[in-house]
C-alpha cells in the first residue's frame, strides 16, 4: 500500500531541489490536512536517508543524496522487510542476475568478464567446498559487474550481505552439489561461455539452469525428509 504522505514528502523535496529549505512541519500539516505526528516519522525517516537536514533554528533543508546513503537506507530497510531472509530474498536475487547474465552477453565488457572467467578456473582447480563456495561468490559479482547497468551494480553492491546470505543458506546443497565437480564446473562455464559469445538468450538460459540446479536439490533434500537445520 503507497504511503500517501511519503510520496508528497518525496515530490516537494524533489521539485525543491538541493539546499533549498521547505516548509515548518506546523505548515506542511495543516497545508495537507495531516498530523504533525504521522508527518514528523517521514521527515525523519528522510533525514536518516540523507535528503533532509534540520539546521538548528534556521529549519529543514534538502540535500543532495549522496549513493551511500542511498545503499544504506536500502540495506536497512531490506533487513527490516519481508525479503530479510535468504529463503525470501532469492527469487530477488535470481531475477537480477538472469537480467545481469543478459547485459552482460549484449555488452561484452572483457575486463569484468575475465573477473568471472577467473572464478570459473578456481572452481575448475577447487578441491575443498571452501575454495569453491569463494569462487562462486567472485562470479556472480562479476557478473554483476559486467553488466555495466549502473543500476544493477548499485543494488547488487548495496545488497551485497544478503546475496551473499542466500548463496551461504544454500550451501549445503552446493557442498553437495560440490561433491560432482564437473557439474559446478559445466554449470557456470556455460554462463561464462554464452556471455563471451555475446548471446543473451543464452546467457539468461544458462543463468537459469544453475539456479535450477541449485533449487532442485532443495526439493530432493525434503523429499528426503531433511531437517531445517540441514538445509539451512
């Protein structure tokens, strides 16, 4: 549901521009017919991500905001939302890599991609979970990177902790997965290698596959009758 007030909020500091000061809290309730109270919790709220600075008695001014105050207001409000959990925040994840795999392919960018190429050759000289559950990791940044969507990278650096959160919730599946080494190994090559043929469809198929993997042994696990605790 749109918060109404936080939208307005948003529009007045937006046509304000940088610097610039807005009206009293007093005003701006009785202007759009609201409590000082529900008011005051946005203004605050806008503070805490930075477009908003209370200067004394001089009153509230607007700010440029700056990216990391932008990461930081996300990553709180992610942890602090329904997509807190890794179970909950993969679908996430996956939409955004699939796209990520994408951009990748259609704008070939050599030296994030040699970035992923890189992980993909650890994995192949891996022979311990650790070494590969790092690689695996230093791909899919790669990945992100080689995107060059400044959008997609921004929010995958913000989320950083959580992507990271949903690969570690899966590791035991991967560990498992880790157990048939040519199987890891064939399952990002394929992603490197349609990226390098500049193949989007491919690389989305690709992508696609490995999450599809990964999910399939979640299923086999409480087929099973695996416990929480070991699929956690």
């Amino acid at each position: 549901m749109e918060d109404n007030l936080l939208v307005k909020l948003l529009n007045l500091v937006e046509e304000a521009g940088p610097d610039e000061r807005i009206p009293s809290e007093r005003d701006l309730a009785v202007q759009w017919g609201t409590s000082r109270t529900a008011l005051r919790h946005r203004l605050r709220m806008l503070e805490a991500m930075g477009a908003l600075e209370r200067r004394g008695g001089a009153g509230t001014y607007t700010r440029t905001v700056k990216p990391q105050d932008v990461a930081a207001a996300l990553k709180i409000g992610l942890h602090s939302s329904a997509l807190s959990s890794a179970s909950a925040f993969q679908p996430v994840r996956v939409a955004l890599e699939r796209q990520a795999a994408k951009m990748a392919a259609e704008d070939f960018k050599p030296i994030p991609v040699a970035h992923a190429e890189d992980a993909v050759m650890r994995m192949e000289k891996s022979t311990t979970p650790d070494d590969l559950y790092a690689a695996d990791l230093d791909f899919h940044r790669a990945i992100f990177q080689a995107s060059g969507d400044p959008s997609l990278i921004f929010f995958s650096s913000a989320v950083g902790d959580l992507i990271a959160d949903s690969v570690s919730s899966r590791r035991s599946r991967m560990l498992r997965l880790a157990n048939d080494l040519d199987e890891m190994r064939v399952l990002h090559r394929a992603i490197l290698e349609a990226v390098k043929a500049k193949d989007p469809a491919a690389a989305m198929a690709a992508m696609d596959s490995h999450f599809d993997r990964i999910d399939s042994l979640e299923i086999d696990d409480l087929r099973s009758g695996a416990t929480a605790d070991e699929l956690a």
